[in-house]
C-alpha cells in the first residue's frame, strides 16, 4: 500500500464519522435586491471610477453610436468577430466606412505583429455585467477570442442593461456555473492599469488603456 493510499485509508476510517462538508451562508454575495435602475447605477459610477467610460445607447442606434466612437477616438483598424450577432450588425454598418475590419477568427500566430502593432480597437460582445463592482464578464471564443479585449489600446465592449446582475454570486447561480463552469472567463472592471512601488497608477501598459462600454438601454 502507497502512502497515498494509506492517508485515503485513514481518512475513510475516521473515528468520529465520515467528513460532512459545512453549512455556507452566501447571505454576505447576496441579496442586495437592487432594480434595474439600480444596477446600472452602480455599474456605471464604480467603472467610471476606474477611468471606464460609459456611453448610454439603445439595441436600435448603438451601431451609430459605435461609428462615432471611432471616429472620436480616430480609430482606423477595428478587429472584431463574424459570428455573433454584435460583430455582424457592426460590419453592416462599418463595412461601406473608413474603418478597416480585421478578422480575429485566425491563429493568432499568422497575424501576432498586426493584433500588437496595427489594430487601434477590438470590439466584443458581453454576457453580463456587475453592478457590485464595476465589472464585465466575457466568456471568448474562436469568434471573440479572449486577445480582442486583452491587446488592441481600446476595448469597446457592448452590454445590455438587462444583463447587469447584483454580484458576482447572483451571476454565478444564474447561469448555473456550478454546472457548467466557464473554462476561461474574463472579468474586466476598467482599463488595464499598473502602479509603481509609489503607487502611482499608469494605464495601458498591459493591455488597453481604455475601455469603452456602450450600455444599451
């Protein structure tokens, strides 16, 4: 018998009964009860704290809002997705544009130098929000892979308000993460920032340094 299997053996044979797991109390990630009006509140001023930028739209002009961002930000190089339903509304308005539309769903090691050194701004679709942090959840895939919102300077993501839940918890039961846990979920609260030892904050040095969400409504 291994060491291994003796430890298990041990285990199984404890005196005072099998091991039973704990009760949890998840009252504390939970229950806030807020409305919609509410989450989106909250969403709103903790991402803005972090240098987030929040353009309110609706599921009906978002796109022109879209083409306005990047002509605000002189955005020349867009990389964006084909599949979901955010990329293709995008490209049907910015196909007859200025803006350049750069496929993601390639290996990445065709096209490394153009993602780091040629695209301004990576747009992606949301699956929710969190109203108790300030933050985005993103589940990539070989459509949106999780680079379009990791290197481009500008990461524009789209969030439906009524997507924004509580907390993380209340997101994690909704759908069922218990279940069917996410391989490779992003949580994004801001820019990507950094301190030095004097703590003295920088932006973009890692990633975007900048964020913009528009919030349709």
């Amino acid at each position: 018998m291994s060491a291994r299997e003796r430890i298990l053996q041990r285990l199984c044979e404890r005196a005072d009964g099998a091991l039973q797991a704990p009760v949890s109390d998840f009252s504390v990630v939970t229950g806030r009860n807020w409305t919609r009006q509410e989450r989106v509140e909250h969403f709103e001023r903790w991402i803005s704290s972090v240098h987030g930028e929040v353009i309110h739209c609706s599921s009906t002009n978002w796109t022109g809002v879209l083409a306005t961002v990047l002509r605000d930000k002189r955005v020349e190089r867009l990389a964006l997705g084909r599949e979901h339903a955010i990329a293709r509304e995008a490209r049907e308005v910015l196909d007859a544009g200025d803006v350049e539309l750069v496929d993601v769903d390639r290996d990445v090691d065709g096209w490394r130098r153009e993602l780091f050194e040629q695209v301004d701004a990576g747009l992606t679709s949301t699956l929710g929000g969190i109203a108790e942090t300030g933050s985005l959840w993103l589940w990539p895939t070989v459509d949106e892979p999780r680079l379009l919102s990791l290197v481009p300077p500008i990461h524009i993501a789209v969030l439906d308000a009524d997507c924004i839940d509580d907390t993380l918890f209340d997101v994690m039961r909704r759908h069922g993460w218990a279940d069917r846990m996410p391989t490779n979920a992003l949580l994004i609260s801001g820019p990507s920032k950094t301190a030095d030892i004097e703590q003295t904050l920088a932006y973009g040095v890692h990633g975007p340094r900048e964020l913009v969400v528009l919030l349709r409504q």
